[in-house]
C-alpha cells in the first residue's frame, strides 16, 4: 500500500507539512517494499482548488492513506470520490479528518 506524508521541504527529513494541499512536497512510501520518493505539489501556490488538485496527485501516483495535519473539507470530499480503502479496511470520520480502521467484526 503507497502511503503518503505532507512534508515541509524535498527531504525524507522534512517536517510533516500542517496542510494537506498547501504541503510543498509529499513523502510517498510502499509499505510493502519500505521503498519511498518525493513528489512536489504543484498546486501549493495555486489560489483556488489546491485541495482537489493534491489529491488528484496522489491518487495519481497509486496513494492508498495520507498522512497529515490538516484536510479541508473540499479535498476530503474529492478524495472520498477518487479513493477506496484497501480491502478489509473501512473510512471513518474522526474530528476534521478521514482516518482508515479495520471493519468491525
């Protein structure tokens, strides 16, 4: 599973980045093969719509979780769209974030 992490410069030591879409790169690992690469976000200076751009990025590039400080709700809403949980986990809403949980039995 490709999981990314919102990062404050073009490092694997970067800080993790507050702000999903303003997020100047994103770390993206493959848990499977610990293997990582760096993206930039192209839309960070955008005006309008950097949320639904960064997602469509990610989504892009096979991410499955993102890992960040903060979503808004119009790149939640276009990430719901795009993304399904891997199988066997479910979405769930906690506070201001989408996180991923296993199905209850």
């Amino acid at each position: 599973m490709k999981i990314a992490v919102s990062a404050t410069g073009g490092s694997i030591h970067a800080r993790v980045e507050d702000r999903f879409a303003r997020a100047a790169y994103y770390v993206i690992v493959d848990s499977e093969t610990m293997r990582f690469g760096l993206v930039s976000n192209p839309s960070v200076t955008s005006e309008h719509g950097a949320g639904p751009e960064a997602a469509s990025l990610l989504h892009d590039r096979g991410v499955a979780v993102v890992v960040t400080g903060r979503v808004d709700r119009l790149s939640q809403r276009s990430a719901s769209r795009s993304w399904r949980p891997p199988a066997g986990l479910s979405r769930k809403r906690s506070g201001r974030s989408w996180g991923l949980r296993p199905p209850r039995c």
